[in-house]
C-alpha cells in the first residue's frame, strides 16, 4: 500500500544549491541519509551507495591524475543509459570539467563531429559499437578512448572488477590500431584513491546536450551545474517525500540522459531524494513492466509513445501499480482520451498518480511548466515551475496581453549559458530585454490565460518530435540536396494511421527524372536518411509539382505540415 507523506514546499525538501556542483549538491541531498543503501539497479542487481561514490572517486582520479583534464575540459559519453554514464557525469563535475552528453545513435560522423566541436579529451561507449566506430575514433588524433561493457553492473560488486571485455571486439580494436581501456579497469586500478575537486563551482558548465538535429554540429547547449540543480529542486518541490527510507523508493530512467528530459525530470531528481536509480539501456515495455513489478516504484515520467506501449501490454495492470503516486508526460500532447484511460487504470489499482502533461525545452532545462494533481487545468501544459516566468511575445519581443497567441518564452534561473560558440562567447541563443532580463524564445506559439495556465497552439520552428527525439527537416533537406533527380525537397511532420508523429517528405523532381524509377528514388532517399538516424527517415514520400512559397518566396513549410484533428492534435 502507498505510505501516506507529508506534502511540503522544495525549499523544506531540498537545501540550498547556491552555487554547488553537481556533486556537492548531490552530497548535500543525501547528507541526511548516512546509512547505506541500494542507489542503483541494473538488470536487477542493487549496487549501494558507498559502491557508487567510491567509483566516482575512482574515475575522478583517472580523468584528472591519469589524463591531466582541468577546469573547463569535456569528455564525450557516447553510451546509453548506464550506470558507467553516472558515474563519469558526477566524476567529471567533482573536478570542473564537462560531460558532452552524445546521443549513442549517432553515425560515425556525427559522433566525430560533436567530440571535435567540444574538443573532448576523450569517449567512453560500449564495446560492441566498436565495429562501427573504431576507425572514425582512430582518426581523432590524441583521443582517449574508454570501453565498458553492458554486463558491468549486471553483476555484484565483487565480481565487476574481474569482468574482460568481449574477445571480439578487442579484435576489431586492435585491427584498427585503436588503444583502448576499460572501465572496469580503471576503477580496480584507482579503487580506494581520491583526488580533490573544484568546489563552489556551480557557474560552470556541467554538461554539453546537442540540440541541432543529427548532425552533431548545429548547436551545443551549456548547462551549468547551478541551472541543472534548479531544474531538480523546482522538479522535485511539491512532487516528492521528504520523509522515507533511501532506496525505499525506485524510478524507472527510460528516457535517455542525452535528452535534459530525461537527465533532469529522470536521472539527477532521482539521484538527489535518495531513491533507487533504474537505468535502461533502451525502452522495452516487457523490460520496463519487470522492473515496475520488482521495486516499490513512486513516480513514473515518460513521452506519450511510451506510456501508449505500456498500456498496450497485456502485463502493464496489477498491484504492483498500487505505489505510483507521481506520472508525469513530456515531449508530445497526450490527447484527453488517452489521459482518462491511463487515469482509469491507475484508479482501478488503488493508485494515486495521474497522468500530468507538461512541457519544457532543453535550453533551460527541459521541465519547466506542468501539471500537478491539486494544480491542473485539462487542455494545458501546465503552470511554470516557481524559478521561472513565462512570457508570451509577439514577432518583435513584446509582450502580449493574456490569452493571445504568440511566442512562448521563459526566464529564470534554469537558463542555459548559450550555445558553445568556437570563440567562446556566452549567451548566443538568449534574447536580452530592454531591462538587460535574459530569454529563452521557445519557437512554439501558445498563450497564458488569467489563472497563469499555458496552452500550446502550435510550433513555431521546424522540429519534428518523434517519440521525445528532435528531427530537425534542415538536416534531412541539406543531406538530400545534391541529389540529381530532385529539384527540390521539403520536409515536414505528418502522422501515420495511428496518428503518431513520423518524417513526410515533399519532393519536387528535377526534369530529367524518369517518372517510372520512383521507388527507386524513394529507396535512395531512405537509406541516405538512415545515416542520420531512424526518427529522421522520412515515412511517407510524396511527389509534388511545386513547393507552396510565401510571399518572401521562402518555401511555405507551414501549409505543408500536417495538423491533427480535434481528437489527437498536439
């Protein structure tokens, strides 16, 4: 049954992140918990606290004794969800330097162009992405490469540091003349030792999170550590239990660390209440299910697609949904049927949670308004969260009175530092008002109404979301331009028969196309796709004799894009 808890304010919950790092507030959060206790699992094995923090301590030595790393230094995680990620995340922050968090669907060029862009010391992945990017890694002169393997924290403690990389794929390590280390090496090597780190350094940046599409050069986004820790204490405020066992407590982390959704409303909320960490490689909602029947899971966060699978499988009811008193949806509209058939379920299973739809952009963080059980209004995402102020702006940044359509835009103290720039200057991205107040412009359109609630209308900017993943059309148009037999492309969100999001490309073919070699046009155009990733291939390819102009003749993207219907529209 659901242990009743008290409900208190953030700021009786949580201390003071000043201008603490990562880890120090990490320490700070957990100060009150002193025994020991399970903080993460994986493939159902608990690893403890006292486990964690010594590796952290251990890579810590590695990145700064062993590599030389200072202050303001990146190292790439190329790697999905993992308990490796973590502990190189707080590692690398204890001693000032930057996590470039990688999205592991990367191609080998994209991977390549986000470690060169960030100027990465080196990168950390899994062994058996090795055949795919040994090479590229091998042309990156001086990097340090660290591989680790998915059976790692699969096994206890005392049988980790005794675990060798896969024969195999050393094999094709060494064919490339690529030298690498393991991390379970590393920690045996370092196990035990500590080094001093960088203190009171919340301004810097703590993470690097790509926001410009796949191809791993558009634009980089810094985040402080200060930012982040607002970001936690404005997530956790009123949604967590100030009074519980540590590790009592579990979440499921589903969504990718790469994405602050899920670093932020998943990984560091979770870190910082002394619950138990659930890190998956990748969603699977049979993998997802187990893990919900084997701890006592609180709160749950996802996007809708995965919510939708859930309540899809046939083992998603029973009683083990009784402790969720939390459910929280980003990244897509979650229509109001869907809402009450997740609700009803959650009902009929004694459980308190409800499905909050909220919204947020990586640029400060990615949660910034939402909805809470006692503080929700249907059709909306939400109320900002207590840091932040929402604004809404017309074409020339002015204010617009309540309940009319423009631009949303946020302040506060979740604000990224700025794109990372090559010559280093802060703040490019942020509009700065006449009272020298920084925003984020969101590029989505909605309005506030007179109870603070924001509605979003429509998006602004061309981005795809395709289960929580930014597909940015640029990236596709720009990739298919030297085509010969194209005069021109645009593409655009559309939905399949299940209205869910997917990639529709319009394209215009060039006179010396043959009509009857569509299909093999078509096959062309996907698999040129499919090197950027899979949410970027285009799902449905139409002929078109021209692309619709507005009166700029800028191509008219807008008429283009697909809008829901009434019953399933974002």
């Amino acid at each position: 049954m659901m242990i009743k808890l008290p409900q208190l304010t953030m700021d009786e919950i949580l201390p003071d992140y000043g201008y603490m790092n990562l880890y120090e507030f990490l320490l700070a959060c957990l100060a009150p918990h002193k025994e020991d206790y399970p903080m993460f699992q994986f493939k159902l094995t608990d690893h403890m606290k006292s486990e964690f923090f010594e590796d952290v301590e251990a890579m810590a030595v590695y990145f700064k004794e062993e590599l030389g790393m200072k202050a303001g230094d990146a190292y790439s995680l190329f790697i999905p969800n993992s308990i490796e990620e973590v502990v190189c995340l707080y590692a690398l922050n204890k001693i000032g330097c930057i996590a470039n968090l990688i999205h592991p669907l990367f191609p080998p060029e994209a991977m390549k162009n986000s470690v060169t862009y960030t100027k990465s010391k080196g990168v950390l992945l899994y062994e058996m992405f090795l055949h795919q990017h040994a090479a590229t890694l091998k042309s990156i002169e001086g990097l340090d490469v660290i591989i680790t393997s998915p059976v790692l924290y699969a096994a206890p403690v005392e049988k980790k540091y005794y675990i060798r990389p896969d024969e195999k794929f050393m094999a094709i390590a060494n064919a490339t003349g690529l030298e690498v280390k393991f991390f379970g090496d590393i920690l045996k090597k370092y196990r035990g030792q500590k080094t001093e780190g960088l203190y009171r350094s919340g301004d810097l940046t703590a993470v690097y999170m790509n926001g410009g599409g796949t191809t791993g050069v558009s634009r980089f986004i810094m985040l402080s550590s200060t930012a982040l820790n607002a970001v936690t204490k404005n997530a956790l405020g009123a949604a967590t239990p100030s009074h519980h066992k540590a590790g009592y407590y579990a979440k499921v982390l589903a969504l990718p660390f790469f994405h602050a959704y899920g670093l932020c409303g998943g990984l560091l909320t979770t870190m910082v209440s002394g619950w138990k960490s659930v890190p998956m490689a990748r969603f699977e909602a049979d993998e997802y299910i187990s893990y919900l029947k084997a701890n006592q899971c609180y709160e749950i966060i996802g996007v809708p697609n995965m919510y939708r699978k859930l309540l899809d499988h046939p083992d998603f009811e029973g009683e083990h949904l009784s402790h969720l008193r939390y459910a929280f949806a980003g990244g897509d509209y979650v229509p109001i049927d869907f809402l009450k058939r997740f609700n009803d379920i959650m009902e009929k299973w004694g459980a308190e949670a409800t499905l909050m739809p909220g919204y947020g952009l990586t640029e400060c963080g990615a949660v910034d308004c939402i909805n809470m059980p006692w503080l929700t209004k249907p059709g909306t995402i939400g109320k900002v969260l207590k840091t932040i102020e929402a604004k809404i702006f017309d074409e020339e940044q002015n204010e617009l009175p309540l309940g009319t359509v423009g631009e949303i835009a946020f302040t506060g103290n979740t604000l990224m530092k700025g794109y990372l720039m090559p010559d280093g200057r802060l703040g490019e991205g942020l509009y700065t008002d006449e009272n020298g107040k920084q925003w984020v412009l969101t590029g989505d359109l909605g309005k506030i109404d007179e109870d603070g609630y924001i509605t979003f209308v429509a998006r602004k900017k061309r981005v795809i979301i395709i289960s929580g993943y930014n597909v940015f059309p640029a990236d596709i148009e720009n990739l298919l331009e030297p085509l010969p037999f194209l005069t021109e492309c645009c593409a655009v969100q559309g939905f399949d028969e299940d209205k869910k999001p997917i990639v529709r490309l319009y394209i215009v073919l060039s006179p010396e196309a043959d009509a009857d070699k569509l299909e093999e046009y078509k096959k062309t155009i996907t698999d040129m796709c499919a090197t950027l990733d899979r949410f970027s291939v285009p799902r449905d390819i139409r002929v078109i004799d021209a692309l619709p102009r507005t009166r700029l003749e800028k191509i008219d993207f807008l008429k283009l894009t697909e809008q829901r219907t009434e019953d399933s529209k974002t």
